[in-house]
C-alpha cells in the first residue's frame, strides 16, 4: 500500500503527486481518469476508471450491471451540481415568492421532453422524474433561501 500527502495549490485546488514508477507499474499517465472509494476507516482507494463498454456491445449482466453503477455515478454527480445551482439561485433571488416560477418549470420540462424526442424514453416517465425533480429543487432552494436569510 501506498500512502501519500494530500497538497494544494495556490488556487486551493486539491492535488496528489504519485511516483513516476508507480505510475508506470500501474499503466497510468496524467490522463488516467480515477475513482476515488471511500474505505470507511478514515482512507481512500485510488482505481483506474474503466471503460464503459456500449450497451449494445455487452456481453453478460456483469458488464450491464457496471454500465448501470457508471451511469448512475455519473447522474449523482450531476445532481449534486445541480443543487449547488439551486443554493447559487437562493442566494441571487432578493424574493422568495420567485423560488417558484412555473413558466420556467414548464419550459424544463419542455426542454428535457424535446431532447428524448426520437429515443426509446418514454416521455410521460421522463415528465415525472423532472417534475419530482424540480419540486425537489424547489423546496431544498426556498429552505436555502431561508435559511441564507436567517443568518444575516
């Protein structure tokens, strides 16, 4: 096991600077895209990203079931980013009665329709999922916008 010493920049950008020979017994460069795994005991597993193979190029559930864990670290990635925009518009919005804006729910969800037209996604599931989704977002945005109040 290897451990190293965690830096940061000057930007305050987080970094860790692995040994060439390491880097070279484990076949990976600058570019190597890593996953970072919780061990649950205060350290972390650095792996090599795999390739996820195309659907339709899998072969056994096994390679299903990985394409599947991908996707959907892929969506919780982007779902944290978007309540992070979610808490950048508490904090712009001077009125709370403008959290909830409809026209732009609709234009949304009008949006995320027009791009699975043509896909096998089935357009009523996807106008559920966002309309949870924003109604999430909704709530978790006038609680921030709350709460970024009471602090002042």
């Amino acid at each position: 096991m290897l451990t190293v010493e965690v830096k940061e920049d000057e930007h305050g950008e987080l970094y860790i600077d692995l040994p060439q020979d390491i880097l070279k017994e484990l076949d990976w460069t600058e570019d190597t895209m890593l996953v970072w795994s919780d061990n649950k005991d205060g350290s972390w597993t650095l792996t090599k990203k795999k390739e996820m193979i195309p659907p339709e190029l899998t072969e056994n559930m096994q390679e299903v079931r990985e394409g599947i864990d991908e996707i959907d670290r892929q969506l919780i990635n982007l779902l944290i980013t978007r309540y992070k925009f979610m808490y950048a518009a508490a904090r712009i919005k001077n009125d709370k009665y403008k959290v909830r804006d409809e026209v732009r729910k609709s234009q949304v969800i009008d949006n995320v329709c027009a791009l699975i037209k043509n896909s096998s996604v089935p357009e009523e599931t996807v106008k559920t999922i966002w309309n949870i989704l924003i109604e999430s977002c909704i709530a978790y945005e006038m609680d921030k916008w709350i709460e970024l109040r009471e602090h002042k």
